[in-house]
C-alpha cells in the first residue's frame, strides 16, 4: 500500500469516527451541500446514518465517492438495492444507483467544488435516483 493510500485511510477513518459526527448535524438544515444517507450494514443489519455531499440533479442526486466506491456506505446501498437521502429537511427514496465518469460527475457540482473535487483526484462519482418525494400540503 502507497503512502497516499495511507494517508487517506486514516483520513477516512478520522472522518468516519469524529468528523462525521459533526458535520451530521448540517444534513438537518434547509440549506448546504450536505446530506445524510440512511442505509442498513449488509452483513450486521444495523441501521446507519452516513453524511455526504451530494449535487441534485434531475431526478437523482450525484455523489462524490471521495474515498472511492468501496466504503462501508456505498456498499451497504449497492447490497440492499437502494437507501434514504435526507437532503434539506425532504426524505427521498433512492431506487437506482449508477456509476457516473469522472467529467460527467463533476459537472452536477458548483465551481469552487468542482475544482475541488478536480485536483483532489476525485474519479468515483454515482448517480442515485430517487422517487418524487411526498410532500405536505
């Protein structure tokens, strides 16, 4: 294992141990890039709540795979056929997730996140599309 992987292994963990418990907090509000995927473990069956960072698209959300598509997350949606996205206070139901390229995915982010997400080296982006929320009326 290279030292850049090192490196963002322990970033990863960091993140999924400490940060995540933070930034959760941001998913909840009506505003920002953040949100919280709801997903069951494939082999523990407990239910999770993960934040990302998501683009809306038409009909999906685009997400960046920042540590790539084999994270527990990822996994664990991919496993069970789809997820929850809370995303501005809306729940929405992901039917269908799909793998998107590189230049595809980073065009759903705004600049300066897509610049971003460019030097970062970021080149795993998925498309998760979701069913029409219901909302209150």
């Amino acid at each position: 294992m290279g030292i850049q992987q090192q490196i963002r292994d322990r970033i990863r963990v960091f993140n999924k141990h400490f940060l995540n418990r933070l930034t959760r907090r941001f998913a909840y509000a009506r505003r920002g890039p953040v949100a919280l995927v709801r997903h069951v473990g494939r082999r523990s069956g407990k239910s999770y709540e993960t934040p990302i960072f998501v683009a809306p698209a038409e009909g999906a959300f685009v997400i960046a795979l920042t540590y790539g598509p084999e994270v527990d997350w990822h996994r664990n949606v991919l496993a069970a056929g789809g997820c929850g996205i809370l995303w501005h206070g809306q729940e929405y139901t992901i039917h269908q997730v799909e793998p998107m390229d590189a230049e595809a995915g980073r065009r759903n982010f705004p600049q300066p996140e897509r610049w971003i997400l460019g030097r970062a080296g970021i080149r795993h982006f998925a498309r998760m599309v979701y069913e029409t929320p219901e909302t209150d009326q």
